[in-house]
C-alpha cells in the first residue's frame, strides 16, 4: 500500500475519495477515528492509501483534478 494523501481536510478527504471510487480504484482511509477517540477533532490527518499497483493511475487522476500539490511524495 502506497500513502497518497495525508490531510486534516476532510472535504479533500471527500473529494479524492469520490475521484478514485469514480475511477474504480480501490483505496483506503486511515485515522478517520482516531481524533474523535483522542477528544480533539482534526488533530490527526487522515490518511489515503491505494495499492501499489493503482499508485500511478490515482496519482494521475488527482493531479488531472488539480489536485497534485497535495499528493505526497512518491520518493519516500
């Protein structure tokens, strides 16, 4: 599983994911619980990973929607 986004905005959390469930790509949110079980809403970013082998088509997909600068590094 590759880390595609990490993110407190949970409207961006929205967003990319209804871009990869448009584009059938399989993907999944991590953390989503997390801050409400720490008692601060929004602290933790929530993350979104996709397998390794939808990385690049995701990749390009949100960068299609204008949403590269938010992607994270692919060199990690």
């Amino acid at each position: 599983m590759r880390d595609l986004l990490r993110t407190n905005d949970m409207v961006l959390v929205s967003a990319v994911v209804a871009l990869l469930d448009g584009a059938g790509i399989r993907h999944m949110v991590l953390d989503q619980n997390m801050s409400v079980l720490e008692g601060s809403l929004g602290v933790l970013p929530r993350r979104i990973l996709v397998a390794d082998e939808y990385e690049h088509n995701a990749r390009r997909i949100m960068q299609d929607a204008g949403l590269g600068k938010e992607l994270r590094p692919d060199d990690y």
